[in-house]
C-alpha cells in the first residue's frame, strides 16, 4: 500500500475522505488547523488569520481601526475616513467621520458635504 503523509499545521486534507492526510490544501482566511486534519477550524467572532496557511487566530482590527494584516496591532483611521478591508478609505461625499464614529455617518439633515474625506457637514 501508499504511504500518505499527515498534512501540516496550516493545512488540511483535499478530501474529506482522506482522514487528514495528503494531498493538502492551505486552509483560507479566517481559518487555522494545528495539523493532521481533515478540515479547517473558523475562527471564532472578532478574530481572524493572518492570510491563509495560518495554525491560530488573532484579534481582528475593531470597526474604524486597520492594519495592513486586518489584525492587531491596530491603528484608527483618520479623521474622514473608514476601514475598508485592511485600509483606510474616504467617506463618501454627504457623509463624514469623527474620531469616535467607527464608521461613515450621514450629514444632518440641512448639511452636506460636498467632497469625500469630510469630518463635518
């Protein structure tokens, strides 16, 4: 008979069937496996990996926050801006950002702003 080898840590089996061995695929973002697995464990709410192949989880950049891995260390984007994956983005025109507001919000009713990137109405 063949000898398979178990897949690795960041790994898991192509094939349900085949019981953690190989042939392996990487497993995806948001995904880790400690090795010799038959599928890929989802990181649990608020956490995700470092792109694919990856063995644990780490803390996911809160709403409003980025990194270029979308994971901590986190830094809070600008003032107008919004995180948009892992970078920062200008809000819409008719819209701003404040340093506390996670995200873009609607100008008032009466204000508008009329370019993007806009920390008030």
């Amino acid at each position: 008979g063949d000898c398979y080898s178990q897949c690795g840590a960041g790994t898991r089996s192509a094939s349900p069937s085949s019981g953690g061995l190989e042939p392996c695929v990487s497993c995806e973002r948001g995904k880790y496996s400690g090795g010799g697995e038959t599928f890929c464990e989802v990181c649990p709410e608020g956490f995700d990996t470092v792109g694919e192949n990856s063995t644990s989880c780490v803390r996911a950049c809160a709403e409003g926050f980025w990194s270029e891995t979308g994971a901590e260390p986190c830094l809070r984007c600008p003032l107008g801006q919004f995180r948009n994956s892992s970078a920062c983005s200008p809000c819409p025109a008719g819209t701003l950002s404040s340093m506390l507001s996670p995200a873009c919000l609607k100008c008032e009713p009466g204000f508008f702003s009329s370019s993007p990137g806009s920390s008030a109405c």
